[in-house]
C-alpha cells in the first residue's frame, strides 16, 4: 500500500462529523446519518475513514477536525420556508441556517478555520458540508419528522459510496491520537 500524506506529513485520514441534538426533533438528523454510516462502515469498512459525533461545535470543531486531511460535516439546516428533508452541499463560507455551524454563542465554522489557520493548527483542505432542512427543531421529541427521517439512510449510502470512491490506499496509523478523540455526544448504535 502506498501511504498518502497531507501537506502536515500525517497520514491522510477523513472524517465524517455528525452535529445535532438528540432530543430537539429534526435536529438530531446529523446525529442519525452518522448511526447509519457507521453501521454501513460494520459491513463495508474503509480504512482511514473515522466517524464522530458531537452536539456542540464552534471552538470544539478545531479539536474535532484538525489533523484530518479530509471532513464531512452532517448537520441539518433551518430554513425560512423548507422543504423538509432535501439535503444540500454547502460550503463553509454559506453554512446559514445551521445552529452549531453558525452560531450567536460561539464561532462560526469559517472562522474556526480561520483561526486554526492563524494557530498553524492543520484542519481538514477538503470540505463538504451536508445539510438537512428540517421542518421542526423546537419540539422535544427523538422523533424526526417522517421527511426528514426518510432523508437519513439515503445519505448515509451517498456519503459512504463517496468514502469508497474517494479513499486513499494508507497504512493504519501507528501512534496517532486520531482513534482517542471524544465527541461530547456518542449516538447508540443498535
């Protein structure tokens, strides 16, 4: 196997973060493609693919990302008038509408990579951001509404056949800290 390197020299590694709250309804639709990603990683494992969750974001999304050549970050998407369910590619610098990518109470996740940048921190060259618009997440409830929840397998697949196209063939690392990190929320998987 060759060993691909990212300009910090580390193994090129990715890593999918999925962001949502468990119990604010549609909200949790990041946290949910996640579960189904990595049960799809069980059966179809792709070596230097790490999965993790988190509710928070802002200043966290530096601990999380950095190191990683690659991210996909899953999250849903608030919208004025939306169509429950449709998932959009966003970049960084237009990731409106989502409640942990941009925030009053933290920073926002172009200005997280901004500032690791200044920190010499290396973060992710690649990018993509997944975002589910949601019809409600403002009721209390594990229950996503039917569309949204409908949308959660169907990206899943998407992301992880995008994981199979786009791996790099790399060596396991040997002594990294990749494998150490905590998200502040783990998702059951059943």
């Amino acid at each position: 196997m060759t060993r691909e390197k990212t300009e910090t020299g580390s193994p090129s590694r990715t890593v999918v973060l999925g962001l949502g709250n468990p119990v604010l309804r549609d909200d949790a639709v990041g946290l949910a493609v996640v579960v189904e990603l990595r049960r799809l990683l069980v059966e179809d494992p792709i070596p230097g693919v790490d999965v993790l969750a988190s509710t928070r974001a802002g200043f966290e999304l530096i601990d999380l990302l950095h190191g990683y050549h690659r991210a996909v970050i899953v999250d849903c998407l608030q919208q004025p008038t939306p169509t429950p369910g449709r998932v959009r590619r966003l970049q960084r610098e237009d990731v409106a509408g989502s409640a942990r990518l941009v925030s009053v109470h933290e920073i926002s996740l172009d200005i997280a990579f901004r500032l690791a940048e200044q920190m010499d921190i290396p973060m992710p060259t690649q990018l993509d951001i997944f975002a589910i618009e949601a019809a409600d997440v403002t009721t209390l409830s594990e229950q996503m509404t039917p569309e949204v929840q409908a949308s959660v397998l169907p990206l899943a697949r998407e992301i992880h056949e995008d994981l199979k196209r786009r791996a790099p063939a790399i060596d396991p690392p040997d002594d990294e800290d990749f494998r150490q990190r905590r998200a502040f929320y783990a998702p059951p998987v059943d």
